[in-house]
C-alpha cells in the first residue's frame, strides 16, 4: 500500500500564503475528490505536491511511503511515482509529443524500452484516448484544443504508471464524448490500485468515477471531509452553505493582476518565462 | 559542396539548389537571382565562426530561398543584404544560430523592397549560451513606389544561462502606403512553466532544458533538401546542446 502524506502545510505563492495549514492522507486504491470555490487552494495543494517553483512551503510535510517529498526534485518526484495532470498544460513548441514521450517514459525505466515497444504501446493508448496517433509527431500541446491538450495529460497519466495521480480540473474543456473517454480511462487506472486527487468543479466528472471520500477546501484549509453527497450539495447549492452551516467566512478572490505587456513591438528583453 | 564562392549568378528562368560550407573559408558571397529564376541557398558553417557579407540581387518574379544553419565557433559577425529588385520578387532568410562559451556572434539581415509586390520573410532564431553574445539586427525596408509589397520579420533568441547576453533589434522603414509590414522580436530565458511540465513527467533538469533547445533549433533543418545534410544538422546540434 501507497501513502501520500500531507501535514500542516503552509504554502505561499509570491508573498501571499495560500494554503495555511493542510493535512491530507491519500492511498493507493483511493480516490478523493477534492472541490471549493477558486482561488481557495485546491490547484496550489497540487502544485506543491508536484513541487512546482512558484509555490513556496513555508511548513509543513508531504511524504510518499515515509520518504520525504519536499527535499526531491520535481523529477525524482515524478519518478517517485506522482503525477500532476495540469489545468493548463504548456505549450512548448519545437519538442515533439512522441519524444517528450519517449523521454519521460525511459526517465524512470533502468533498460529503455525499445523502439517497437514504444509505438506499440503509443499507438493503443493513443487510441484508447481518441487522439489521432498523428499528433505523436506534433509539438507538444501546440495549436491543441483545449480539450485535445486534457486527453494528452491523461495518456501521459497511462503512459508514466503514477503511485498517485493528482487531476487540476482535468474535465474543463471537454465535450461530452472526451469527457466519457477521460473517464473510462480513470477508472481503468483506478482498478489498477492508484491512488487519485481528483479537483473539479462538477459533479459529471465524478459521478463517472469511484470516489472515496470528499473534501471541500475553503481559505487554504480543509473545512469539510465527508462522502459523495457533499458532491451533490455543492452542484446543487454552492458554496453559500459553508457559511450558514459551518460558520466559515468565505474569502473574496482577489482580482488577478492583468498582464503588463513591455513594449509592442520594440526590442523586448529578458521578458519573463520566455513568453 | 562549394567553398570560397565569390559570385553566384543564376540566369533567367533557372531552377538550382545550392549548399555553401562556411567552414573552411568564406570571404563573401555576390548572388544574382536572374528573371524569373528560384534558387534554394542552404548555408552551413559547423567549424569557426567567420566575418562575411552576403548580398543578393533578386530580380522580376524570381525568389530567393535561403536557409542557414551556424553551429560554429568563436566570434563573427555576417552581414546579409537581400534586394528586391524586379516586381513581385520573394525573398526568403532563415537562421538557427547557437553562441556557445565566449562566443559573440552578430547577425545584420537587411531586406530592401525596390520594386512592386515583393515579399520579404525573414526569421532569425538563436541560442545564447555559457557566456556568449549574440545579437540580431533586422532592418526591412519598403522604398518609395513598392507598391503592394509584403515584408515581415520575426527575431527570437533563447538566453540559456545567467552569463549569456542577447539582443535583438527589428526595424521596419516604410516609405509607401499600400504595403503590409510586421515585426516581432523575443529574447529570453527557457520559460519556467515549460522546464516544470517536462520536469514533471521526469525529465531532469538538463533533460528538459536540453529537449527544449533541441526542439528550437532543430526545425532549420526542414529547410535543407539534402538528407544527409538534415542528418548532420540534428546530430550538431544533438551533439551541442
């Protein structure tokens, strides 16, 4: 049995401390839905788990099978068995999906998987996901639909055998059809004994899937823990609830800062991120 | 293969493709693309870096093709002039450059529509590495009376490390109303987002970043119409990266 561990995790983005104070235990074999209004925490307690730089932890653990997540790389992480299926997914252009494929999949292999055997399974998880084996050869996510660049996540997700599958809102942007074949495809995964925290704001997507337990995360904490009705509660209520029942204040979003774009079209230097 | 070409003259109508290796001398290069002629120019230069000057005449309905791939050494500096000279002439300049180590290598591409309904593109892309500089000058310019003539430019360099410096300078000079003209110009470090998704799929950090430039520059290749060529162009920059 797998045990993903979060204790007391205080987690800032910028200088504004966002999750203030997490605990959350995941097992293999278990599924846990995790929902509450944006800008909560629900992607930032992803994002920490996958290690992602912009998010800082300030205290706190997270432990996979006792081993300590926090000192690993996001690389040692991901062949520790984690896996992030983003919300948004990077474009990058020039680096071939079939490639970057091949890579991630001999990153944690101690022999290569030959050529042949590669395609071979390429070629079935491409199709189980509906995705034109052609886009093999495309770069990575460039010019993909919205919902085409979900699917791509969830075959990386088949592809990379996680211990432990965290989905950022992996149903926004798909149609119905997409949306049946993403799911089929978790609880594929699901039977094979991996452990899933799954963030959406829908009951569709969870309905198609087992689920374990439920938790709502409001202000960077956990503020309720319970079975798949909450689910329905909040599809069918809100959040508004949270408030008059358990005395939680829910805080606004912020409005994002919008973009500041230097210059036009004159030399642009050193712009951040590359973009 | 051809080396220490002077003069390049392409006579009317004339179909031909061309390959010019930089690496064993260069001193300049004169082409004139005759009436209605296409020349597909593929320029290499896989050993050191070397100073030249390139200056095409392109005449009425002819197109100029040309590609280059710089892998090389040390310092240089190329000047290109491309000349439009004959109504609906094309032009087309694409670079894949790396400055590697010490490197200072500078790139000045000029573009000069003379005539009626010309087209320019040119693409200039770059990798700065180690301590190195490497900058692009761009200058398209539509003159007076080129009528319906189209010239765009795209500059984009990757600042690879903290001790590289890259510059990129685009300019437009338009002197006739009825024409399209753009220009874009990106110099940058890898972006972060893009180093943590291939991270977290396992990839190491020098496996992302390499994957990432292998992808960037790679894709000049598609341009050269030899195979061996395309080849020996994946395998340089596999080999420095």
């Amino acid at each position: 049995m797998d045990v993903l561990k979060i204790v007391d995790l205080h987690v800032n983005v910028e200088d504004k401390e966002i999750l203030k104070g997490v605990s959350l235990t995941a097992r293999s074999g278990e599924t846990v839905a995790l929902l509450g209004p944006n800008g909560h925490g629900k992607s930032t307690l992803l994002q920490a788990i996958m290690g992602n730089p912009r998010y800082r932890i300030t205290s706190g653990q997270i432990l996979l099978n006792d081993q300590d997540v926090l000192t690993m790389s996001v690389d040692e992480r991901s062949k520790a068995g984690l896996f992030l299926g983003m919300q948004y997914p990077s474009e990058v252009s020039g680096v071939v999906n079939a490639d970057f494929l091949r890579a991630s999949i001999n990153a944690r292999r101690a022999k290569p998987l030959s050529l042949f055997q590669f395609y071979r399974l390429l070629d079935s998880t491409y199709k189980k996901m509906g995705i034109p084996f052609e886009m093999a050869n495309r770069s990575l996510n460039v010019g993909f639909s919205g919902g085409e660049k979900k699917r791509n996540e969830i075959l990386q997700m088949i592809l990379l055998e996680p211990r432990f599958a965290l989905l950022d809102e992996i149903d926004s942007g798909l149609d119905i059809d997409a949306m049946t074949i993403v799911a089929s495809a978790i609880r594929e995964e699901q039977e094979k004994g991996r452990g899933f925290l799954v963030v959406s704001h829908y009951a569709r997507l969870y309905n198609m899937i087992n689920l374990n337990r439920t938790i709502v995360m409001v202000n960077g904490k956990i503020a309720v823990e319970g079975g798949p009705e909450i689910i329905q509660k909040i599809d069918t209520k809100g959040y508004e609830w949270i408030k008059t029942e358990l005395g939680i204040d829910i805080e606004k979003e912020e409005p994002a800062m919008s973009a500041v774009s230097i210059g036009v079209c004159a030399t642009k230097e050193a712009i951040r991120d590359g973009k | 293969m051809a080396n220490n070409i002077r003069k390049i003259i392409l006579a009317d109508c004339q179909k031909q493709e061309l390959i010019v290796d930089f690496s064993e001398g260069f001193d300049g290069l004169e082409i004139n693309v005759g009436k209605g002629a296409n020349l597909a120019l593929n320029l290499i230069n896989f050993g050191e870096s070397r100073n030249g000057k390139i200056v095409v005449k392109v005449e009425e309905n002819a197109e100029l093709f040309a590609t280059m791939a710089d892998f090389s050494n040390g310092n240089s500096r190329l000047d290109v002039a491309i000349n439009l000279v004959g109504s609906n002439a094309r032009g087309t300049w694409r670079l894949s450059t790396l400055a590697s180590n010490q490197d200072d290598k500078k790139y000045a591409v000029h573009f000069h529509h003379l005539a009626q309904s010309t087209y320019g593109l040119m693409d200039n892309y770059g990798v700065a590495r180690n301590s190195s500089r490497l900058a692009f000058s761009g200058a398209n310019e539509i003159a007076r009376g080129a009528k319906k003539s189209k010239t765009k430019q795209n500059a984009k360099i990757i600042v690879f490390d903290e001790g590289a410096v890259a510059k990129a300078d685009p300019r437009l000079n338009i002197d006739e109303n009825e024409v399209e003209a753009s220009h874009a110009a990106v110099v940058g470090k890898l972006s972060d987002d893009h180093l943590f998704y291939l991270m977290s799929r396992g990839l190491n950090l020098n496996q992302a970043k390499k994957l990432i430039t292998y992808g960037y520059l790679l894709p000049i290749a598609n341009y050269f119409h030899d195979e061996a060529m395309k080849e020996k162009i994946a395998k340089i920059i596999e080999e420095r990266v």
